[in-house]
C-alpha cells in the first residue's frame, strides 16, 4: 500500500468486514483509501450461512468511515436468506443513518454456485426484486443506489441525487460516459457529487 501511494494509486479493499480495529487502523496507516464491505444481510437468519454475526462488520464500517476511509456497502441478495423486505428496510435504514445517505449501497444479483443445491439456494436473484430493494434504498433516503451483476441495467449507473441527470454511465466493470464538471458537479445543477479518486 505504501509503495502504490507513492505511485499516486489508490488503495481499495473489498472485505466481509471481519477485522479488529487495531487491524483497520494499521491498514489506514499503510494507505488504505477505500473499502467496499459486504452487509449479507440480518440476524439470525443470515448467521445460519456465514457462522458469525453481522454487528461486526457494521461496527468495522462505522470505524472505517470516521478514519476518513471512503466505504460502500455491497448486498448480495440471495433468495430465501436475506429477500425479506424488511429486511432491506432495516439494511437500507441503517446505512442511511449510521453512516451516511451518501454512503454507496450496491445490490446484487445472485447466481446459484458451487455448493448452491446443498443449502437449497438455487433460485437466481429477480430483477424485479432489485428494483424492489433499489426503490427501497431511495425511500430510506440514500443518494447512491445500485444494481450490479444485471449487465446493461440503467440503475447501474450513476444519477444526481438532487435533479437526477445521468452523470456516470456503465456497463459492468466499463465506465462508457463521465458527464461530471467543475470538479465533481453535476453539470444540470450544479450539486457537488461524492467520489473519490480522479475522473480522466
């Protein structure tokens, strides 16, 4: 990490969240940037597949964000285990008010693998129920929403939070339009857009 700072690059982690503090705050030290932390979902059910609670990983966000880490939250949303809408509500909520409306939350579609059938976990994730979860992301209040692993989905992208302009177009991993101005506003109203790193 110290190496690629002095590089001027950016250090990113995608985590299940399960550290100690003292751990995180070493890895900030050394240069961690951003993290992008799986919330599976809500006690009890979801201790039943992973074997361990979900407070952690919300305490290890918590932290993260009052370092000055820029964090997003990333949902993978399997049916039968983590689909109840409220659920979601509380997810969404949680993010919202705890940390932050302009904390990023990713849901993503599910695709049975590898020890799928043994746990019953068949059943790819509905678009629709994205959608659901998208709309309720938006209601709790959170400015950026979004659905992943649906390739050329619109709610993929990212929209002003005030006026709603499309501001960055994707397709999957490919960013393919960047319509940010003035140093990350938006160019239809002016709002001031949260993200880090450089837009080349």
């Amino acid at each position: 990490m110290k190496l690629a700072r002095a590089k001027g690059l950016y250090n990113t982690y995608v985590t299940n969240g399960y550290m100690t503090k003292e751990a995180l705050l070493m890895l900030y030290e050394a240069g961690l940037d951003a993290m992008n932390i799986d919330i599976k979902g809500c006690s009890p059910r979801v201790n039943k597949f992973i074997g361990a609670p979900v407070e952690p990983v919300w305490e290890t966000a918590k932290y993260a964000i009052s370092l000055g880490i820029h964090v997003e939250i990333t949902t993978l949303l399997i049916p039968g285990v983590n689909d109840d809408i409220k659920c979601l509500e509380y997810i969404a909520k949680r993010v919202a008010i705890e940390l932050g409306d302009d904390v990023p939350w990713h849901i993503t579609r599910y695709f049975p693998q590898y020890k799928a059938k043994k746990y019953g976990l068949i059943h790819i994730t509905p678009i629709e129920l994205l959608e659901k979860a998208y709309s309720i992301g938006k209601k709790a209040g959170l400015k950026y929403v979004y659905i992943g692993n649906v390739p050329g989905h619109r709610l993929e992208n990212t929209y002003c939070p005030n006026c709603g302009e499309l501001l960055i177009k994707r397709y999957i991993f490919d960013i393919t339009r960047i319509n940010i101005v003035n140093h990350y506003e938006c160019p239809k109203c002016s709002t001031k857009i949260k993200i880090i790193g450089e837009i080349v």
